[in-house]
C-alpha cells in the first residue's frame, strides 16, 4: 500500500529515570493531517514521551523520525525549527512580562512589539481566543494564560502541534471552537497530537488514539468505534467509578452570601456585583464558570483571605462572617481548599505531617510547642484513610503527585466534618482514579451533613456532584438552578455571559 | 550660588560609583543572580585599578584594570554559586570578606600614596555658562559614561531582544530553560557585566575620586549599590536617581561640617546608611510594585 512518510514516526522509545521506567518500547505514528489522541493517566509516561518529542529529554533507547528523517532534537528550540510546538498543561509563561513579551521569546526574527500585538489579536479573533497583548501575565487567569500558550504556539506554525490536555479550562462552547480550529488546522495539513484523559473528547476529536498505561502502550484504537467504557479499560484497567451517595433532604441555610458587591485587591481583578448564593445543610452547590469571571475575588471573600466585604454580606447560618480573620472563620466550622495546591494549600518544603497545621487549629499544640506525635498521627491517618501515596508523614508536600497531594489536602479539610467546606477545582490536573476518588469524598462529606460549595470549570464533574449550580460571568453570578433541570447547553451560554435572567425562564421552562 | 553649583557637581561625582556599581548588580539581579560580593569586587578593583594608574601613569589603564580585576573576580562568584550551585548569599558574603583581606594585603605597598589625574574636564562652551557650566560640565567623563550606560541599559532591558532574554531567565529561570535558553551561561554573562561595573566603581573611587588607596576605602558603597537596586525597584533611572540621591546626601554631610553647623561629624556620616534603610522601607510598602518589578528567582539556586 503507497504510504506517505509519517509526519512523526516513534519506534521503540525507552527512557528510564532513577527508580521508574517512564517509557518501555513505546511506538507511535501520526501522520500529515492526522488528529492523534494520546491519552492515558497522570503517570502513565504520556509526558515523558513529550518531552523526547520535543527535545527537553533525550530517550535512553528508540527511534524518531521526522518526515521519514531520522532526528534527535537535543532541545525545544531545536525542535521547534524542525516545526514541533507545544502547548503546555503547566504553563512555561513569565509571570511578570507581557502577553507580547512572552511571544517574543519564543519567535526567532526582529522584535517589533506593535506588529506582534496585531498578530496576537489577529490569532485570537481567527481562534477565538481573546487576549490582551499588553496585560502582565501574572494578572491573567489560569484560562488565559492558556490562551496565551496557543495563541504563542500557533504563531510559530507548527507542523506537529503537541497539545497538552488543552480544555480543562474551556467553556462548552469554546471547546467546540478550539476542536473548529483544531480540524481548520488538520485540513491545513498539520498533524495534531492530543494529549487528554477525557475520553469523550478523544471521541469527538480524534480519528485514531495511542494508549498508554504505566509506560507501555496498551492499545491503538479508532477512538470513534470504542466506549468510554472500553478505552478506559486500557487506560487504568477498570472503569471509574463514578460518585455515589445517598442524596439527603437539604437543610437550613449553612453558608449566606447576600449581595456581595465588592472591588478587586488586585488592580487587575474582577470586580464583584451583587452577588448571591445559598448553600443549605446536606447540599453541594456547584459554581460554574471560566476562570477569571470573578471566582479568585468570591472565594477569597468566603475564605477571609480579603475581608473587606459588608460583615452581613457573607454569613455562615445566623454569623457574619465578612470581616471576620481567617482562622475565626475556621473556628466556625469553615473549610476551604484553594485552587493552588503548592503555595497556598501546602507549604511544598514541608513535610505532610508539618503541613497539617496549616489548617487544625486545635490539638496538635501544646503551650506553642509541636506535639509531634500529634502531627504524625493525624497525618498518617489522613495518608492511609485516602489512600495518599507518600514516602511517609514526613514527606515534603512537593514530592507528592498533583493528584496524591491534592487527595491529602482535601483530606486534611475533610477529617475536621467541616459545617461548610469550600472547594476551588477540586481535580484540576489529577488524574481519572484519584479525581474519581475526590469527587466521591466531597459527596461522602454532603451525606454527612456539610454545606459544600464546590467551583470547578469542569462541567461534567459539577453535573455528577452538584445538586444546585450557579454560574459566575463577569463578576455576576446567575441565579441558582437545579441540576436535573440544566443541560450543560444552557450552563455553557451562561458561562459565556448570556443574561441571567434569560437562563431562569429557561429553567422555568425546563421545569415545567 | 556658585557654593550650590559647587555642591551639585560635587554630588554628582560622589553619585557616579554608586550608579556605575547599582546599574551592574541590577543587570544581575535581573537575571536572577544576588552577588552580594560587590563591596569585595569593588575593593579588588579599586586596589588593582590604583596600582596600575601609579605605574603606568595612566588613568584610563587604571580603569580598564579595575574592569577586568572587577570581572575576574566575579568568574569566581559565577564559577561557585552558578556553576557549582553554591548559596548565592553565602558565597557572596564569603568574597566580600575574600576581596577586603585581600585588596588590603595587595595594597600594602601602595598605602600614603597617591595619584596625580586630572578629575575635571572642562567642556569646551558649555562650561562657560554660568551655574550650568560648574554644576554641570566640569565633570570628569566617567560621570558622563556612567548616565550613559544608565540609558544603554534601560534600553537594552526595555527594548531588545537580549533585555528580554534577561528577564525572562531571572523570572523563571525552569521556563527560559523550557523554551531554549542557556540560562546559566546568560547568568555568568550578567554577573561579569556587574564585575566590570563593579570594577569601573571601585577604580574610579581610588583614582579620580579620592586619588589615594587606602585599605578599606570603598567604605559600605557596594552595599549601598545592592540597596540601590532595591530601592529603585531594578529599574535604571531610578538606579540613577537614587545613586545622585545618597550622593547629595553624602555632600550636605560636608557642606554642612564646612558651614560650621555644630553636628557631630560622625551623624552625618549616618545619613546615607538611614536614608537607605527609610527609603527601602517606603518602597516596600507597595507588594504588587515589587512584585511586578522583582525578578522572581532572586537568589534562588536554579539546577538545570
């Protein structure tokens, strides 16, 4: 059979790192045009093998050919002339430079801001990805900061384009757009590998999928003739498990947030208007939105990180809790887990069990001193409880995998049966067993009895767990609506910033 | 009025070192590298540089040598805390300590002496304008060069690929590594522009501003010089500002001793070490300004 020469050939890449073998004899082909998935767990070896594509890691064995020649590119750059580009899922952008700037210095030739602003703007118009070239990227929401790396990958047009589980922080909507782009760009001819652990995306997109489990392949597939069932099953072996719970009478109004208004701390943050929530005893609420609409500015007015809000503008049950510090917000039966897992949820030099006081106030000291018998306990029993795999109690926070220490962080809230337990993408960047896990324990909590809030951009995790969802645009949230009358359709406009009130007729109507 | 013309060039010579020494550990600091050698370097070089003026006769040697002294001296810095990934501060406290003992020892012979260079350079008609021409244009060039570097570098950091470049690797030195870039190589190129700034300071002090050596001499500027950096928040012309800042500073300390004002002298020599501690503490108090501005790898040990 006449074949064109495969844009990407890999045959029989092995890499080993002290202790694991990240890649064991593993084949891959794309071809001129082709979207390719490559889809398997945190682990399983997809970014090692990214990164011998991409020349930041050197394979201790196999072959690559690029275009039928055979080539090693010995760093990014390197591979980047051969026409590979990468979109990053932790983002390689500087924080304190511009969107332009960032462009820059990826982009060979004469520095000429002006120009490179009109490309960026024009890129994002063809792409609909919206940025504001001149904007610091540390002012930038997660969202757009991934925007940023497309639009930056897509300016050097690539002829392989590495994307790096690119949707997690997409609308509905916009994800149909991106996949728009993706197929404009494979009938353009570029070959795309796309790297996911959402099947039903692979599904959609891809004509064929390389599966990789613990650093072998387990299977090349039409993902279109398989299940989810099925390519999960050579994914991790079995099928998630979805969470499960016995869906309880909710109770009185737990956590009150009533007409907040507030301006950002940041210059460059989202003002907040009039907004409302209730979270009742026994209920999840889940906040939909794209990041940057405003859910940093709301979460740190619950958590007390700003208390600058009204005192009675947030009330957990009869308390106003707006102005209150912190820990008196703890005290009263808060829990909160932020979106930034190092730095803000644990400190990433210390060790778990050091980490555990962060946020248990009471029993782990004695006259100020450490009781560290206390610490390792509670830590070890959190480890063992959740299934955390550490080196041990003592083990530094940033050892741990996301999904490992994102499982002891939310484990470390969950031990206290928090009345109201707030949580920012719970399983962001965690892998299907442990976010499966995760959602299963935030469910575990609500049946307990806890008022659990829940802001996520994944729209399929807030419809398994929620039972009420509200949706946050622009600083504005929507009013609340029930999840077994909404479709993610309707949760998907209103992301994007369809008026509220239109979405409670349709809820009207749905219901009737 | 011609005592304030007096004063203002006075102030800017006295600014001049610690612009030349702020202007190089900022484009250090903006790669990421805190050398706190600097008071060291600045020694060595002064030493070096006023030896070779007394025997070549020389001043513009005199300066090329504090350069190179000032650059060499900063390879060992570069060699130990990038190359070996020593502690950045450790290291630079330990070569402070090295270049004082060190340029005290190689300037034994030299201790009294003193250099006869010419240190005002009168601009053929601009310096005849009145006040102006004493306040601004009788100046020995360095003051010229060192302002002169100031806008290269504001340009170079502000404009250019390579100014890019830098910031992008003292903000995260793991991304600019990501995408391509040499980042310890480009590391070891700012710290040797700082060594030779630092070297063209600490010679210009032994050569033009105070033409002796004496051990000692540089007396606290490269620790000032590293405040500089701070306090101008690591942008240039504010490097400048602050540099003629503490220069003015240092001469109302004189001029005041000269008019006779009943001040103990030692006060007055406080004033550039208070004025730096209040000035950093004002400058701290805007965290996003620092934050938008502070190379965030500051310090920070970067294994490739």
């Amino acid at each position: 059979m006449p074949e064109l020469a495969a844009r990407l050939q890999l045959t029989g890449i092995s890499k080993r790192y002290p202790g694991v073998l990240a890649n064991d004899n593993v084949s891959l082909t794309v071809a001129p045009g082709e979207i390719h998935g490559l889809i398997g767990e945190n682990g399983a070896g997809k970014s090692t093998l990214m990164k011998v594509v991409y020349g930041a890691a050197r394979p201790d064995s196999g072959e690559m050919r690029w275009n039928g020649a055979v080539v090693q590119p010995s760093s990014p750059a390197q591979a980047r002339k051969l026409g590979i580009g990468m979109v990053f899922q932790h983002f390689s952008l500087f924080d304190t430079l511009t969107v332009v700037e960032n462009v820059a210095l990826a982009l060979p030739g004469k520095l000429d801001r002006a120009q490179l602003a009109r490309d960026i703007e024009a890129m994002g118009r063809r792409y609909g990805l919206p940025v504001d070239p001149s904007q610091h990227v540390y002012s930038l929401s997660v969202g757009e900061r991934q925007r940023v790396e497309i639009i930056r990958c897509l300016l050097q047009q690539p002829s392989l384009l590495i994307m790096d589980e690119p949707t997690s922080v997409l609308t509905p909507q916009a994800v149909e757009k991106l996949f728009g782009t993706l197929h404009q760009l494979s009938s353009e001819g570029v070959a795309i590998l796309y790297i996911s652990h959402k099947l039903e995306e692979v599904r959609t997109l891809c004509s064929r999928a390389t599966v990789l489990r613990g650093g072998r392949v387990t299977g090349v597939c039409n993902p279109r003739e398989e299940s989810v069932a099925s390519l999960s099953r050579l994914m991790i072996g079995a099928e998630p498990p979805r969470a499960t719970g016995v869906a309880r009478e909710a109770g009185a109004d737990q956590l009150i947030i009533d007409h907040l208004s507030m301006e950002p701390q940041e210059r460059t943050g989202k003002p907040l208007h009039d907004v409302s929530l209730v979270v009742r005893k026994s209920e999840i609420v889940g906040i939909a939105g794209v990041s940057g609409n405003g859910q940093n500015e709301l979460l740190s007015a619950i958590s007390g990180e700003d208390a600058r809000a009204p005192a009675r503008s947030i009330r957990i049950g009869d308390t106003a809790i707006g102005r209150l510090p912190v820990v008196a917000r703890r005290a009263l039966g808060l829990a909160f887990v932020p979106e930034e897992r190092l730095g803000r949820g644990a400190v990433p030099a210390l060790g778990l069990d050091l980490n555990t006081l962060l946020t248990h106030d009471t029993g782990l000291t004695r006259h100020g001193l450490i009781s560290h018998a206390a610490i390792t306990t509670l830590a070890r029993s959190i480890i063992e409880r959740f299934g955390v795999k550490a080196a041990g109690p003592a083990a530094p926070a940033k050892s741990l995998s996301g999904g490992n220490l994102q499982k002891f962080i939310v484990g470390r809230e969950v031990v206290k049966s928090p009345q109201v337990f707030v949580v920012s993408q719970p399983t962001w960047g965690v892998d299907v067993g442990a976010a499966a896990q995760i959602r299963q324990e935030i469910v575990a909590l609500r049946d307990a009895g806890s008022a659990v809030l829940v802001v996520s951009e994944e729209l399929e995790e807030l419809f398994e767990i929620c039972d009420a969802l509200y949706v946050i645009a622009n600083g504005r949230l929507s009013q609340r609506i029930a999840v077994r009358d909404a479709t993610i359709e309707q949760i998907g406009e209103l992301m994007g910033g369809a008026p509220a009130s239109g979405a409670g007729a349709e809820v009207q109507h749905a219901a009737a | 009025m011609e005592q304030l013309a007096s004063l203002i060039a006075a102030t800017l010579s006295a600014g001049t070192p610690l612009l030349l020494a702020g202007i190089g550990l900022l484009i250090n600091e903006r790669s990421g590298i805190l050398n706190l050698g600097a008071e060291g370097m600045m020694l060595i070089a002064a030493a070096a540089g006023f030896a070779v003026g007394f025997h070549t006769g020389s001043a513009t040697a005199g300066l090329i040598a504090g350069a190179v002294a000032g650059v060499l001296f900063s390879l060992i810095f570069s060699g130990l805390a990038i190359g070996l990934v020593t502690n950045q501060y450790a290291t630079g406290l330990a070569l402070t300590l090295f270049g004082a003992g060190l340029s005290a020892f190689a300037g034994l012979a030299y201790v009294g002496k003193t250099v006869p260079f010419q240190t005002n350079f009168a601009i053929p008609g601009l310096s005849e304008i009145p006040f102006f021409g004493t306040a601004l244009f009788k100046l020995h060039p360095m003051v010229y060069l060192a302002l002169l570097l100031t806008g290269v570098v504001a340009w170079v950091l502000a404009r250019t690929r390579l100014g890019l470049t830098i910031r992008a690797v003292g903000e995260s030195p793991e991304s600019a590594h990501a995408i391509g870039f040499p980042v310890r190589g480009i590391r070891v190129g700012t710290v040797a522009f700082g060594g030779a700034c630092c070297g063209l300071a600490g010679a210009y002090l032994s050569l033009i501003y105070t033409p002796l050596w004496v051990e000692g001499m540089v007396a606290g500027r490269g620790w000032i010089a590293l405040a500089l950096t701070t306090f101008a928040t690591w942008k240039p012309w504010r490097v400048a500002l602050g540099a003629y800042l503490f220069g003015s500073v240092t001469m109302i300390q004189f001029a005041l001793q000269a008019e006779g004002v009943e001040i103990a002298s030692q006060l007055l020599s406080m004033l550039p070490y208070i004025a730096t501690i209040v000035v950093l503490a004002l400058v701290s108090r805007n965290p996003a300004f620092i934050r938008l501005n502070m190379p965030a790898s500051l310090g920070k040990p970067f294994h490739p």
